[in-house]
C-alpha cells in the first residue's frame, strides 16, 4: 500500500531548532510536500521537493532523499506561532496525480 | 478576496438527512479536491476534478456525489448522512502542471451528524 510515516507529536522551545522526519512508501513519486494546519484552520502549503536535497525558505527549509524514500521538515528560531500539525505529502502520478498525506505530526513550542 | 471558499462552515444535522457542500474557487485552477479529515487529523482525498471531469474516485460511499458545475465550482452531496460521516471535509484545488503542486485548501466544513 501507500503510506507515509511521521512522529505523532513533537515538543521543542522557543528559540530552538526542530525537525520532523516523514518516510514514505508510494508509486509512481514525484514529490514531497509539507503543510501546516492550525487548530481549526485550513492546510496551508510550506513547501515541495520534486529534486534530493536541501530547500530553504525563511525560517523553514525541507529536504528530500529519494533513495532513502525520506524528507524532513526543519523548523528554525521556532515561535509560539509555529505550534500547529505538520503534514508531509507525496506527490503521485498514479491515477491521475493526487496528494497521499501523512498522519499529521503536533507540534507544541514552548516558552 | 477568498482564494478557496466553501460554505457552510459549520453543518450540524441528523442521521439520514441529505445535506451539501459547496466550494468555489477564484485561482483560475484547472484542479479541485474533496478531502476528509477524521478527528486523528488524517487528511484522505475522496474526489478530485479536472476540467469538470471526475479523474480520481477513492473508496467513498455511494451516498457521496461530487457535481462540478464549470471548473471553478465543485461541490459534494451526501445522501442518508450516518454518523461515521461526522469529520471536517476540506475542499481544494491547484494548477495542473504546476512546478511545485501546490494545493490550496478552503476553510473546512465541520459536519456534525447526531
């Protein structure tokens, strides 16, 4: 089957760095995504590795390794803002194309 | 301006009632998506759309009918609402073709059927 793993929840300070790991298992990959979800909001797109490597934007950088079937999210200088779940997604192009997700990991910042 | 918009936001109801969803989006996507998530936050596609055509069908009920109008509409009927339907339902959409596959999700609808 298709599936994605990530931790379940995550606990770091203020200030710190974190970083939250997703492996998958899917066919026909193209890519990895992260999303994050606030309480009672709506997924929001951080970003997307369709290449192995290293992506940063701003406080947040991903990475993928595709031979791995591995990615993480890093989250730097974290804020009391950033406490949300954190969703990874593989990008598929079977039927069509869809977006698999994992189960979401809860990130809590602390002060 | 609301890129993704869905209503109600909130939709409480009783079991074997019919209700729907709507959803609307702005972004000139070629793509929209029903998704589902359970109260474990598990985020599971139940339709996607392009162009007005049905492309992906997961393993969803019957009772679940999607109907995309023109592309930047699609919404979703539910027939003889059980209880195990009780989640919020996100609609989306995103650019075929597009670099990063972005998906731009609405606010969710937290349908409730007691």
């Amino acid at each position: 089957g298709q599936s994605l793993e990530q931790p379940s929840e995550v606990t770091a300070v203020e200030g710190a760095i974190v970083q939250i790991n997703c492996t998958y298992q899917t066919s026909g990959f193209y890519g990895l995504s992260w999303y994050q979800q606030h309480d009672g909001g709506a997924p929001t797109f951080l970003s997307y590795n369709a290449l192995d490597g290293l992506e940063e934007t701003g406080r947040f950088s991903s990475f993928l390794s595709r031979s791995d079937s591995y990615g993480y999210l890093l989250l730097q200088e974290l804020q009391m803002k950033d406490s949300a779940s954190y969703f990874c997604a593989a990008d598929t192009y079977n039927q069509g194309g869809k977006l698999i997700f994992g189960q979401g990991t809860e990130l809590s910042v602390k002060p | 301006d609301t890129a993704v918009s869905q209503t109600p936001k909130y939709l409480v109801t009783q079991m074997g009632n019919d209700k729907s969803i709507k959803c609307e989006q702005n972004l000139g996507h070629d793509t929209m998506y029903w998704y589902k998530q359970d109260s474990k936050k598990f985020l599971k596609i139940m339709f996607s759309y392009n162009n007005k055509e049905l492309i992906i069908n997961e393993t969803v009920p019957n009772r679940f009918s999607p109907k995309s109008p023109d592309k930047a509409h699609l919404n979703l009927h539910i027939n003889s609402l059980e209880l195990g339907d009780s989640a919020v339902y996100f609609c989306a959409s995103s650019q075929q073709g597009a670099s990063d596959e972005k998906l731009f999700f609405g606010s969710g609808t937290q349908l409730s059927v007691l």
